[in-house]
C-alpha cells in the first residue's frame, strides 16, 4: 500500500480563517441579504425646486415711476443706448405719445433734431407752448437697429398702459405706427377722422394717431394730413 496522506488541519483552519477575514465575513454589513452580482438602481439626479416667474410690479406712483423708468432694471437696459426719460407737467391738457427717442435727442424726447424742431413747430403754430406738454415713449431708448424688438414689445406696451394710467390724460396725440398699438382702438382706426373715446386709463380720454415727425420729414406732402389731426385733437376742428 501507498504512503498515508497526513493533512496538516492547523495550518488549513488558519488558511481559511485568514481567507475569510480578508473577504469581510467576519464585518457585520447588513442584516439584509445582497445580492452582490446585480446592477445598481441609476442615481436620479436632485431637481431643483421650479418656482414660476413673478410679475414685476410697477411703482404705482407716477413720481416713483418716472424714476424707475429710466434705472437699470427696465427692459431697455440692455440695449446699452442713452435713456431718456418721459418730461412735462402731469396735469398737462395734452400728452404725445412716441415710440423711442431720436437719434439726436439729448435730453428731452423730441426736443432736439429735425424731427424735433418740425413738432415744435407744429405745435407753436397750433397755439401750444411745448413746456405745457407731457411727452412720454414706448422705449424709453432707442435700439441700435432703430426698431423695437417684437419679443419686447408687449412688455413695453404694457408699462406705456401703466404710464398712461397713472397720467389719466385728456387729450393723447400717438406718434408713429408702434405707439398706436398701446391704444387698439387708436391703431385700429375705428373713427373715421381718426379721434376715438378711450376709457381704459382712469377716466376718458381722447386719442388720435397721427403721422410721426420723421416720417413727414421724408414725405412732406402728409404733413397736411398731421396738421389736422392735432387741430382736432387741441380745438376740436378740422
């Protein structure tokens, strides 16, 4: 017969022992059972809280929203163009409304520049001192591409309502197509002299939507036509 295997058990027990103290067996883990060869649950990332936007509120005031109109947090502000503000007595009888300041206004809408000195003009001959009037814009500056951006023009259509609003005025002169729209009844002619009733801004008004300066500087012939929307608008008369 062969030799006698002879196992060496101390030295296999201390093997074992040591193979499974290596492994963590003798590490208390989990009382659950794992299954150690399955795919882990993909980690969803935390979502932030979604909050809606607020609407920005408008001072209520026309002290306090004359100072706001021109700060840095009106949508203009990007533009990176001169501001330049809304001016005149606010009980005045007239209030003109334009669409941006000109190219060569300095600190006053339509005070400076060709169009500028046509409108006071027109408004001396029609017996009107131009410091009794309210001037206001839609932007309050003037895009570097001279043309309102659409998806910033409902925003600024909506503060112009404010303005207006808080002015109450009686007599509103609008000049120039992209004014006429802060007053649909205006812009949609629904007058046939063009002089309509609006009742949206705390009491009645009376509007009119006429020819912008700038534009009479280029057809001279529709300067006529201006002229007699402001005397129906000032004396109630073609």
């Amino acid at each position: 017969m062969g030799g006698e295997y002879t196992a060496d058990w101390g030295r296999t027990l201390a093997s074992a022992l040591e193979w499974w103290r290596d492994a963590g067996v003798e590490t208390l883990q989990e009382e659950e059972a794992r299954d150690w060869l399955a795919r882990p649950a993909p980690v969803q990332p935390a979502q932030a809280a979604v909050t809606s936007p607020q609407p920005e509120t408008l001072p209520d005031t026309l002290a306090a929203f004359t100072a706001w109109r021109t700060g840095e947090t009106v949508p203009e502000a990007a533009w990176l163009t001169p501001r330049i503000g809304p001016g005149g007595p606010a009980d005045a009888a007239l209030v003109v409304l334009t669409d941006m300041p000109e190219s060569d206004d300095q600190d006053a809408l339509l005070a400076d520049g060709a169009a500028g000195k046509l409108f006071s003009r027109m408004l001396t001959a029609a017996g009107i001192a131009r410091d009794s009037v309210y001037f206001l814009s839609l932007a309050v500056a003037r895009p570097l591409a001279g043309r309102i951006p659409p998806d910033q023009e409902g925003r600024l259509i909506e503060i112009a309502k404010h303005h207006l609003k808080l002015l109450q005025p009686a007599r509103l002169l609008i000049l120039g197509q992209a004014a006429s729209r802060v007053v649909a009844e205006a812009n949609d002619g629904a007058s046939a002299n063009g002089l309509v009733d609006v009742n949206h801004f705390g009491g009645k008004t009376q509007a009119v939507a006429s020819l912008h300066p700038r534009f009479l500087l280029e057809r001279p012939a529709a300067k006529s036509e201006a002229w007699k929307h402001l005397l129906l608008l000032t004396r109630g008369s073609l």
